[in-house]
C-alpha cells in the first residue's frame, strides 16, 4: 500500500479526492449483495461515472468461478491496464477483488473500501489476496497491495451481530500476539455495546502493519498473524463442506485461538491462568462450535495443507504469554486432534 489506510469519517471524501487527482481510465465497483444495497448508497456520492458489479454474498462464492464472472465483466466492459477497481466489501470481496485485479491484464489498480469489522482490521490490510479451491481456504492468491484503503466505520452498522463478532476475532488475535495490556482491555468488553470502533481499528491495524512491515511475504514474522488460523482454517474448511454447518471465519479463528492457547499451555509456553483468559474472553463473545469425536481426525487433516507448512511438518503460531506470539511451531496431526478434543470436551 502507497499510504496507511485513512480511517474514519474522512475516508469517503479522502476516496474522492484520490479518483480527481489520479483518474482513472474507467472507474469499477465490486460489491457483494450485501453492500450494494447496504453501503453502496453511502460510496456512490463520493464516485465518479463508473460500472458497478454485484456478485454473491458469503465464503461459498469465493472460487475461481466468481473470479471468471468479475474478468469476463472487466472485459466485456473494454478495462485496460489503467482502470481502477474497487472493491466495496468484507473479507470476500477484499480477498477475491483484490486477486482479480492483481491477476486481470497482469494488473489494474485497485483500492479497498472495506465494509465489516473483519475486513477493516485485517483483511484489507498486508496485500493477501486469493480465493477458495477445492474446499482448502485461500489456496490460490498472491500478495498484491492495493493502492488505497479508505476505512468509514459507519459502514459497520450495516452488520448482523455475527457479522461484527467475526471480525472481533480478529482484534483478539492482535492484542494476544503483540499487546498484553491491549488484551486486558477486552476483558468484560461486549461487542454490541461498543459505540465506536474507531479507536479498535486503528490499533488493530497499527499492529498488522508494523507486523507486515518487516516481513511483506510472510517468510518469518508475518507468520505471527496466522495465530488461531491453523486450527481455525481447518474448522472453517471442515464445516463450510458440510450442507448447513458453515461458520464465519472469526467464529472458527475465534475457537482456533482457543485450541493455540492450549497447545501453547501443554507446551508450558502459556501458564494454565493466561489460558483461563484466553477461553473467557472468546467465550465471552463466542458460542461453542459443535462437532463430534468421530469428526475430529478428518477436521485436523486439513491442517495438512496449511499454506505455512513446511513439507509434511505443520506450522504454528502460538503463544508464549499473553501479548507474545511465536511462529514456525512444528504440530502434528495428533496435536491439533487433541486441541480440538480439548476445545470441545473441557474448555
């Protein structure tokens, strides 16, 4: 990214201000069904003439068939190498759009206006783009920064309150791998209460960009911000198969997060009362994801394809304390089968 994400009620006029002094050739809106009609009417003022993309909304629709469907519109409607696409949405639309800019003529400029608490702290963040393939999450991508990233908070009152918790996993996750005290601060914090998020986000994101900084494509410490991903993107892979049983994403890092912890505490890199906070501030705001003994060694084998790994040798971020992660943790099969165990029959 160009310039730190702007956040806060100058971001759509900020947005604005971009599209005068570097226009475009053609000006491109993506949105799912949910922010077209949520958070289009507020974006629209602020635009130039432009097209407007509607694809479908949720984690199912991120495939290489969505990404057919944005391509053959961007050529259908003639864009060159000069366009610009933006993409209004959550973590779906940041990751899918942001690939298929990256990839649609060897690249077209793209800025973010991300819609959901999860987006705005984490996905629309680092340049991670990419797509589902084969049930496996985010297994074809690259790393592509967008120009821009303009964060309106107001946008997440728009959100189901699932919606706004799923992105609230992921400020946990921040404040358990870089910031004690911040994570002390959530304790006893309910999500539905909050009556702005401003000062969330901007830490957040401080966080993640500190963390990208040193280490853009993930070869050493960026691996920190995987924490709770590991098990988590094997639950989240797992249940999204299965007719009816789909969770979101921050729901599954949420028990993921969980199931670190206690790794971490087997390991003895995690007292048993840093744990004991760690399962109350997520089940303070998470209900139990449910599965059944005879699930859990087909849910940890998804594990096996982690983008982190090395060889057949599990990768894992975990915890050593509370405010300090620890990446490159070599887990098997077996130990995420036991975290997963653990999670569901004592935590």
């Amino acid at each position: 990214m160009n310039n730190p994400p702007i956040i806060g009620p100058a971001a759509l006029p900020a947005l604005a201000e971009l599209l005068r002094q570097t226009p475009p050739s053609r000006l491109f809106v993506l949105a799912d069904a949910n922010t077209a009609r949520d958070c289009y009417p507020r974006l629209r003022p602020h635009l130039p003439a432009h097209e407007l993309l509607t694809i479908a909304a949720g984690e199912a629709h991120k495939t290489l068939a969505t990404c057919t469907e944005v391509w053959a519109w961007l050529t259908a409607h003639h864009a060159d190498r000069h366009a610009l696409l933006l993409c209004l949405g959550g973590g779906v639309v940041t990751d899918l759009g942001g690939f298929c800019a990256a990839t649609y003529k060897r690249g077209l400029r793209c800025v973010g206006v991300p819609t959901t608490l999860l987006a705005q702290v984490d996905a629309a963040v680092g340049g991670k783009t990419g797509v589902d393939f084969q049930g496996f999450k985010n297994h074809i991508g690259v790393f592509q920064e967008p120009e821009a990233v303009f964060m309106e908070p107001a946008f997440l009152a728009t959100l189901p309150p699932g919606e706004l918790r799923s992105g609230y996993a992921e400020v946990i996750k921040h404040a358990l791998i870089a910031d004690a005290a911040a994570f002390t601060g959530l304790r006893g914090l309910r999500v539905a209460a909050v009556p702005d998020w401003t000062p969330v986000i901007r830490h957040s994101v401080a966080i993640k960009e500190a963390i990208v900084a040193q280490d853009p494509h993930e070869s050493g410490p960026r691996k920190l911000l995987n924490f709770g991903h590991t098990v988590g993107h094997a639950l989240e892979s797992y249940l999204l198969a299965r007719p009816g049983r789909a969770v979101r994403h921050g729901e599954a890092v949420a028990a993921g997060m969980v199931c670190e912890s206690w790794l971490s505490a087997q390991r003895g890199l995690l007292a048993a009362a840093e744990l004991a906070q760690v399962e109350e501030v997520v089940n303070s705001s998470f209900e139990r994801l449910q599965f059944a003994e005879d699930e859990l060694a087909d849910i940890a084998a998804y594990a096996l394809h982690d983008k982190k790994n090395r060889g057949d040798e599990i990768k894992c971020t975990l915890l050593r304390g509370l405010g300090h992660g620890i990446f490159d943790q070599a887990v098997t099969v077996a130990d995420v089968a036991a975290s997963l165990r653990a999670y569901r029959n004592v935590m």
